[in-house]
C-alpha cells in the first residue's frame, strides 16, 4: 500500500505539479494576485513591476529583484541596486 489515495497517482491533486500554471501578464511578468502579496524582504514595503527590465523594484530599498520565467527571485544577494535617475522613472 503506498498510502496515496486509490485513483490519485503522484503529482495529482490540489498543489501538486500537474495543476494549470497561474496566469502571466501580457508581458509575461508577474501574475498581478502574486504581486499583490509580495513585499520587499528587506523593506516589508510594496514592489513595483517594471517590465522592461523585468525586476520588481523597492522604491525604499532603492534595489530592484530579478524576475526569472515569471519566477521571482527575492534574495537581497540576487538584487540590484539602483541609481537615482532609475528611482524617479
């Protein structure tokens, strides 16, 4: 007995790797719902999206985290630090 319920296999099920992906923006950024819970390790404070970097950027942190495959990748070690000119845009 493998302890899996009969007719669920590996994989299947609420949270497992065969559920649909969540949608992307057009962009193929950040999913909006996932934005709206994110907030900057460092700061606690909002994240902004900016698609033509691809990074989500804490204004009070004044860094910018990289997105990857829609993925984003919220290490301060991964995260850019941003000119002045880059904090007004």
């Amino acid at each position: 007995m493998s302890g899996v319920p009969e007719g669920k296999g590996e994989g299947e099920g609420p949270g497992q790797a065969s559920d649909v992906p969540a949608p992307r923006s057009a962009r193929g950024g950040v999913d909006p719902k996932l934005l709206e819970m994110l907030a900057c390790p460092l700061t606690k404070g909002r994240l902004i999206w900016k698609p033509e970097t691809c990074e989500l950027v804490s204004p009070a942190a004044r860094i910018a985290y990289p997105v990857r495959d829609g993925v984003p990748i919220m290490l301060p070690s991964e995260a850019r630090s941003l000119r002045d000119d880059e904090l007004q845009q």
